[in-house]
C-alpha cells in the first residue's frame, strides 16, 4: 500500500471520528469553549485532509516550531506530534505504532512522543509532507527526531537553533534562523512571504499572549473559575493555531466564561476541595484522569506553571520575525523545559503562593529527562518554601501499557487521603 492510500484513510478516519465527537458535544453541551475546541480539532484536520487531496503544500513541523511564519507564507501546517499522537488516541492503535517503533530500534526509555511520531512515518500513516521544518524546541528528543523523519521521508527540511540563554544577542541570532526559514520557504514554495499578513498573524499572537495573560489572573480567584480541561485545551489550540484569527476567537470566549463565573462568584465545578498545582503533562491518552479528579475528589488544577505561564514579553506586528524570535524565549513549556531550572522552580513556588494550593501533582513522564530530573528540587521547594505536598506521579506521555489509568488513580487516592487528613 502506498503512502497516499494509507495515510488518507487515517487522516479521514480522525476526522470523522472528531465529527463524531462534536455532534455528540453539540447534543449534550456543556460549555461553549468545548464545543468550540472540538470544532477547531475537526477544521485542523479537515484542512490537513483537504491539502493531500488538493495537492496543495504542506510543512510538517515539530513543538514549537513558528506557526505565524507559515500562516503568513499561506501553506498549511501539520503539527507532526500532535497528529500522531492524536491519530494513536482516535483510532486506539498504540500497540500497533509502538510495535513498529520497537522494531525500528527504539526502546522504551526513549520519549514515547518521539516513538510514536516515527512509527507513524515508518507505517506510512501520517500524510506526506512536502518539506519539515524542526527545532530543538523543547527537547533532544525533538532535534534528533527531525532528523530521523528527514531520512525516512526523503524530503527538503531545514533545522533551528534556538539559543540556550535569553540574551538580545541570542533573539538576534535566532532572528537570523527565522530570515533563513523564510528563505527556504520561499525557494520550496515558488512565493515571496507576504509581510503584511505576516505582521497580522503577529498581531494575533500577540492578542492571544494577552488573553492568557488575563485568564490567568482570572483564575487566581476562589473557587477556581476553569475546570481542569481547560488548560489542555487551550494548550493544544495555542500549539496548533497561534496567529490565526480562530486562536484570538477561542482565548476571547474561554476568557469570558471564566470571568462570567468570577462575577458570578462560582467555581468551574459544583464543590472545590482541593486546589491543586498541576506539574508538567497530564497523559495525553488519559485526560479523563483530569475529569475524574474533579468529580471524585473536588480536585481543580489552579495554575499549570508549565503549560500556562507566560513570562514577561509582547510582540511587535513591525518586526514580526524579531518578534516570533523572541516569542520562542518566554513563552509557556519552552521557558521552562529549556532552563535553568532555577526558572521553573521560582515559576511553580511563586504560583502556589499566588494560587493558594493546597497540594502539587508532578506528572513524571517515564521518557522525559528534563523534567524528571527536577522533581526531588521541585518537591524540596514546594515544601521548605510554601509548606504543601507533591506527589511525582510515574507516567508516561502517550503510551498506555507503561501506566494504565487504574493505576494512576489507586495513587491518587492515597494522595488525596492525606490532602484531606491535613485540612
């Protein structure tokens, strides 16, 4: 089978299953912002789906890799974990993928993010893209699995440093990185990039920056005004849509329900017990674990420092690409899973304290080693410098065998039970 009639089926399979799930969102409501996620995941994969039909251009891309410049080249973008990993939830087959990964020689101590998005190549399974574009934006892992898609694709890609430090020396350096895109773009596509819908797609993220600056001071309020979906939500369409006008759109309508609820003085859930800091990533095939939380235990995600905090900086539609440089230095999980740690750690201490946590859950991703490696500090600091307890939750990121959901919640549990001996 080919790569073209094996991926479209998969990719129209996604779709129609998101379909699925929106009609069955738009029959039993709950809130707008919901309704509205699903139909953004639905027109995400649709346009993807549509592009390998038309034959129009398509740019694979890793974490973080800068949306606005593509939006502003007008080609269409495909997130290649994110469709992965989304393909693997959707249509249930991670044994599959992960066997193919097992076989192509990486083992499960390497991230399962990574292996998931190279069986998803090797099998044929993604949609081809006609050239990649990747970084070493958030991790190791990213910058080698660029490499790898590379080789087995056999296509054009280009590579960007982001620099370690956040210096003006570094935001100039990888300016230049974003000018050299530019310019492959340009000679892959036969199109000069189109600077004023460049600087409009730099606006927007900049509105977007905003908004999630003002929700997370919304949410400082008691009881928490976002359920715990929220901040994942909201995570995934910043990753997917950043300088679009669905992203300013999306942030506006959650900022509002959150600040109708703060008015109201209500909280996201019918009874808050326990206000919780949630540290680095929830698995993406067991976000129900989030919905479970709240319904058993009154347990509300109150700040993520990892997902949902944004550090000093603003765009400037003038100087987009200097802008979208700079973006890439104090924007949420970048910041952070970059270093130093002392960043994070501050970031988490000072949320609690802001947040008034009672409790902190670090989800300690199996394959990931930079965020593993800070949890005995983290710990450390939410207990000497703001007196609550973390629990370092063995998981992993999108691979269901090496942590089932059963499991996770008997820990839980535990943790819970001891939150409650403490009030």
């Amino acid at each position: 089978m080919t790569v073209a009639t094996l991926a479209k089926p998969r990719i129209q399979q996604m779709v129609k299953i998101l379909e699925n799930i929106l009609a069955h969102r738009h029959k039993n409501p709950t809130y707008a912002s919901e309704e509205l996620y699903y139909e953004l995941m639905v027109k995400y994969y649709r346009r993807i789906m549509e592009a390998v039909e038309q034959e129009r251009t398509i740019v694979g891309h890793t974490v973080m890799s800068p949306l606005e410049v593509f939006y502003g080249m007008g080609i269409v973008p495909m997130h290649l974990e994110s469709t992965s990993m989304m393909m693997a939830i959707l249509l249930g087959n991670y044994a599959e993928f992960f066997d193919a990964a097992r076989s192509f020689g990486l083992t499960p101590e390497t991230c399962s993010a990574h292996r998931l998005l190279a069986a998803t190549v090797i099998q044929n399974s993604l949609p081809r893209p006609d050239f990649i574009v990747w970084t070493n934006q958030v991790c190791d892992n990213t910058s080698k699995s660029g490499d790898a898609i590379l080789d087995l694709y056999e296509i054009p890609g280009i590579f960007l440093d982001r620099p370690y430090r956040y210096t003006t020396r570094e935001v100039e350096y990888f300016t230049k990185e974003l000018k050299r895109l530019v310019q492959f773009l340009e000679e892959q596509t036969g199109q000069k990039m189109d600077y004023d819908r460049l600087s409009e797609a730099v606006a927007r993220s900049q509105r977007v920056t905003e908004l999630y600056r003002e929700i997370a001071e919304l949410r400082r309020n008691i009881p928490a005004p976002a359920r715990n979906r929220c901040f994942l939500n909201s995570m995934v369409v910043e990753w997917l849509y950043a300088g679009t006008q669905e992203a300013v759109e999306y942030f506006e309508l959650v900022r509002d329900e959150i600040k109708e609820r703060v008015d109201k003085g209500v909280g996201g859930i019918p009874e808050e017990r326990f206000r919780i800091l949630t540290l680095f990533l929830p698995p993406s095939y067991e976000w129900k674990l989030m919905d479970w939380m709240e319904q058993e235990y009154g347990a509300v995600s109150v700040m993520e420092p990892y997902c949902s905090w944004w550090a000093k900086g603003d765009m400037d539609p003038a100087k987009p690409l200097e802008s979208i440089a700079e973006k890439s230095f104090y924007r949420s999980l970048v910041r952070q899973m970059h270093g130093p740690s002392e960043g994070i750690i501050e970031d988490a201490v000072q949320a609690a304290i802001d947040y008034k946590a009672d409790g902190s859950i670090y989800f300690a991703h199996i394959g990931c080693r930079q965020a593993c490696a800070l949890i005995r500090s983290m710990k450390d600091a939410l207990k000497d410098d703001v007196g609550i307890p973390m629990i370092a939750l063995d998981c992993d990121i999108i691979d269901p065998s090496l942590s089932p959901g059963e499991e996770m919640r008997g820990k839980l549990e535990g943790f819970f039970e001891m939150l409650e001996d403490t009030k």
